[in-house]
C-alpha cells in the first residue's frame, strides 16, 4: 500500500474514537496547580492571570491538574521584557516515567532589543535531540500572543497566533515512535539557564535586573482528559463534546489545510533559526529517518 494510504487508514480509525471536550477554560484557580517556587508564581483576578517569577534564589512553574490524551492547548504569554537574557520561559506537555514522550515550547530571553528565540522539541520513548528553533514575527513581552500545542492521532503542531510553526507527523509507519498512549500533563515554568540559553551560554543572568516575570492568560484545553486508564473522549454519549464547531475542526484534522501550510512554510523560511533535520555535522551517521522520509 503506498505509504500516503496508510497514514490515511490510521487516521480514520482514530477519527471514530474522538469527541472533544473543553476541560480547561481560562480559570487557573480550577485549571492547574502552582508546583514550586515558594511563592514566586501567584493566581491573580480570580483565576484569570497567572504569574511565574524567578530571582536568583528560585524559578517557579505550575501544572495542570488532569492530565491528557490528545487535545489543543493554548495559553496568553507576555514574555519576561527587558534584559531576559539567561531566562528561559517553558511551556510543555510531558509524560511521565524513563521512556516519556515530550512537546516542547521554550521561550529564550535575550539583551533588551535583541530577539527572543523560540525553542522547540519532540521527544518520544524518552529521545528528544528534536530541536527546530524560531525567531518570533513581533516582540513578545509588549503584548499577549497565544501560544498552542496541537496533538491528535495524526500529527502534533506548534503554533504561534494560530501560525504553524512546526509539525511533527505522525511516522509510526516508516518506524518513528510517535507519542499516542501515555496520557500527557501541561507544565510551566520560569527558570535560570544561563549556562546554556542566551549564546550557547556566553550571556549571564543580570541579576540585579530580579525579579523576572513572564505572565499567562486565557489558558484553554480543549483536551480527552485521561483519568484510571480510561479517556473522557471515550464516550459516545452525546452529550461529551461541549466546544464550539472551530475548535472541532481544528482539533480533529490530522492534517494541515493549504492555508496553515503556506503559513508553516512562511515561518520555516523567514524566522527559522535552526533545524535539527539539516545539522548533517551533527549526526554524521545520516539524519534522523523522520527528516529524510518523504510521506507524498
Ligand atoms: C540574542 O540576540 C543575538 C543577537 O541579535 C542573536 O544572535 C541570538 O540568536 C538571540 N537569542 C538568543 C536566545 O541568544
Ligand atoms: C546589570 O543591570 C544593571 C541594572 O540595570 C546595570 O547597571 C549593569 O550594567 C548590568 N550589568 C551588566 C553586566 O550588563
Ligand atoms: C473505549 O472503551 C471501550 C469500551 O469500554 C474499550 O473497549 C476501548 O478499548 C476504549 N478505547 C480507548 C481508546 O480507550
Ligand atoms: C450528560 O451531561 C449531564 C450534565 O452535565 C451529566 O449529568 C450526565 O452524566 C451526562 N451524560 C453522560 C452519558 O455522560
Ligand atoms: C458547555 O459549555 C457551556 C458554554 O461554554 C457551559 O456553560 C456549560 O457548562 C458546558 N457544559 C458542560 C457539561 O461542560
């Protein structure tokens, strides 16, 4: 069978299987739970804003209280402003255990006037070493921007203000692993990385600049909660699917519209600051099979 085919066949299986339900709607208070920081991130305007902050002593982050089976989150950030250089904001769905999957966003601070870089990765069975990393279309700490993650049986989707940025397909036919069964918790976190964000490590933190602050808003999952081994997504009653006709299509379709390509391919070509899928010095054994298969 000719490989584009097979990829259709999966997706229709799991088609069947999904109703989406919105779980997260802009209430930090009911959504997540502020994990560490010891005071440094707060829940603001009953549950409507939340702030992470880091000085020199400490980070902070929160997580989400259920976890997920596929789902599109999306969540606000203004980004740490001024010199954030050594900062790095995260924001990410990860599994747990020694072979987790993980779908990265992390946001690289920079000198006051130069540019954040947006970091992302892909891990799957517990192997990343995924990266692709952007330059940004606007400066991200003047105003909110929403940043998603996209993951259905068929592909994951990095997007910034409804722009993708990046795709991650789902292989599993031409021998990638592709993260489909272990149930997914949303992280963030803001941090100190200064051995290794701004330069390769070459720009330190300024601390007398602390406290840093990154700030969220309207976080959104439209998400199968997985709960004892069983998805809310997994019920047929009518009554499961509470989101909007939009969110639906955009949630279900395993893959890109000609629209969101030509927009993927834009960002690829204009704001693109690294792909791991052409550092052939890096992997001199030949590049990762997902950056060489062709799947048309
Ligand atoms: C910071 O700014 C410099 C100079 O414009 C740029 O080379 C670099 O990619 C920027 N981002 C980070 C995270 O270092
Ligand atoms: C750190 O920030 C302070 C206050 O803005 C500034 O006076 C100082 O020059 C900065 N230090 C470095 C190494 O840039
Ligand atoms: C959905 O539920 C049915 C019946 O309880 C079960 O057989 C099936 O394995 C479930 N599917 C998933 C994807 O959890
Ligand atoms: C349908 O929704 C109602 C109200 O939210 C709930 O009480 C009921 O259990 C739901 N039915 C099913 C089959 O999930
Ligand atoms: C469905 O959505 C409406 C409007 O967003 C909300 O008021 C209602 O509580 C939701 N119902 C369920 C069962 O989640």
């Amino acid at each position: 069978m000719v490989a584009s085919k097979v990829l259709f066949v999966i997706a229709l299986l799991f088609c069947s299987l999904i109703n989406v339900v919105v779980i997260a709607n802009d209430n930090f208070d009911q959504d997540v739970d502020i994990t560490w920081g010891n005071g440094r991130a707060a829940i603001l305007n009953h549950g409507k804003l939340l702030t992470l902050s880091l000085d020199q002593a400490s980070g902070s982050g929160f997580q989400s209280k259920n976890e997920f089976l596929y789902g599109k989150f999306d969540v606000k950030i203004k980004l740490v402003p001024g010199n954030s250089a050594g900062t790095v904001t995260a924001y990410y769905l990860r599994s747990q255990g020694s072979t987790w999957d993980e779908l990265d966003f992390e946001f690289l601070g920079n000198l006051s006037g130069e540019p954040y870089i947006v970091h992302t990765n892909v891990y799957t069975q517990g192997n990343g070493n995924r990266e692709q990393q952007f330059y940004l279309w606007f400066d991200p700490t003047v105003k909110f921007h929403t940043y998603s993650i996209l993951w259905n049986p068929g592909h994951v989707v990095f997007s910034v203000d409804g722009k993708p940025i990046r795709e991650f397909k789902n292989m599993e036919p031409y021998g990638v692993p592709y993260p489909k069964s272990q149930s997914m918790r949303l992280y963030s976190s803001l941090w100190n990385a200064d051995e290794w964000a701004t330069r390769g490590g070459l720009v330190k933190t300024n601390w007398s600049e602390a406290p840093f602050t990154a700030t969220f808003r309207n976080f959104k999952a439209n998400a199968c909660v997985w709960s004892n081994g069983v998805s809310s997504c997994n019920v047929t009653s009518s009554n499961s699917s509470n989101s909007s006709g939009d969110d639906q299509r955009e949630w279900r379709s395993q893959e890109l519209d000609s629209t969101s390509q030509k927009r993927l391919k834009w960002v690829q070509k204009k704001f693109m600051v690294y792909n791991y899928c052409t550092d052939t010095k890096r992997f001199p054994q030949g590049l990762p099979l997902e950056c060489t298969v062709t799947t048309k």
